[in-house]
C-alpha cells in the first residue's frame, strides 16, 4: 500500500517520538541500565542487611521474622517510560517558541500548526496558500515587506484582476 507525503508525516507525528525528558536523549543507553542495576543493588542490600541480623545463634522466631520481612518487603523497579509523541513534542515545542520572554514584547508571528496542516492539504483554505514552510494570508498586515513581495509573486496569477494586490 502507497502512502502520500501527507499520510507518512501523519504517521510520523503518531509514531516517532523524541525525548523530552530535558536529558541528551544518547544518555538513555547509559541511564537505562544504570537504573535498573541500581534498583536490584538496593534490593540486594535490604535483604543482607536483613538477612544478617539473624546470624549468629539462631533464635527461631526472629529468624522467621527476618526472612518474612524479606520476603513481604516492597521491591525496588525500575520502570521504562516512553519518549513523548512527536506530534504532542512539536506542538510543545511551538508553544514554547510563540510565548515571550518575561517581561520581553512579543515580536514572534503565531505559525501555522504543522501538525494540523500535514492532516488537511494544503491550499484547502482559500485565504492563504503555503508556500515553503511559511503560509502567507491575503490581507494580513503584520506581514513583513518581504512576506509581501513573497505573496505578491504567488498571487500574481491566482489573483484576479481587481484584485486590491495588483493595485500595490
């Protein structure tokens, strides 16, 4: 089964994942193991140390009582979580790029949702066209000179004749 561009990048942002845990994400290979080794050497001091109270001359119930303790206390795991979802990543990281600095005036532009643009094609909304990785609107005046004459080159044919972009 063929998929299109905009399917395999859907299924990107659903599948792939990245680490957004705010380590290198190579320091999971180290990490990983790590963990779990130090979860069973936790383990494995509790009971020593558990176990070594009762050596020495054997008193019954206290030995009964230590090996219960070992055997009834709560192991130590380590559990893997999974990295976060592309998708849900970008639109954090997005999120983080559009919110200002404190106390910094906000000069970013909101962009387009990437991830809802690579569901819907583009060019379905008839006030903006993507071009590249921007898309432009019509009439929107926060656009920058050069956004204009991006535009305007785009336009020029889609536009017709009246059309208050000729008339620049």
């Amino acid at each position: 089964m063929r998929r299109t561009p905009q399917e395999k990048k859907q299924l990107s942002y659903t599948k792939d994942r990245r680490n957004a845990y705010g380590e290198n994400d190579k320091s999971s290979r180290k990490n990983i193991p790590r963990s779990r080794a130090q979860a069973h050497r936790a383990n494995r001091h509790f009971d020593a140390q558990t176990l070594k109270k009762s050596t020495g001359l054997v008193d019954a119930v206290f030995a009964d009582r230590a090996d219960q303790q070992v055997r009834t206390h709560r192991r130590r795991t380590f559990r893997k979580s999974p990295d976060t979802a592309l998708g849900e990543y970008v639109k954090w990281k997005l999120a983080k790029r559009n919110t200002p600095a404190p106390g910094h005036p906000s000069t970013n532009v909101r962009r387009a949702d990437p991830i809802e643009s690579a569901s819907t094609p583009s060019g379905a909304d008839d006030t903006s066209v993507a071009h590249g990785n921007q898309a432009f609107k019509r009439h929107d005046p926060r656009a920058s000179p050069s956004q204009r004459l991006t535009s305007r080159a785009i336009f020029d044919d889609l536009a017709p004749a009246g059309h208050p972009i000729h008339s620049e």
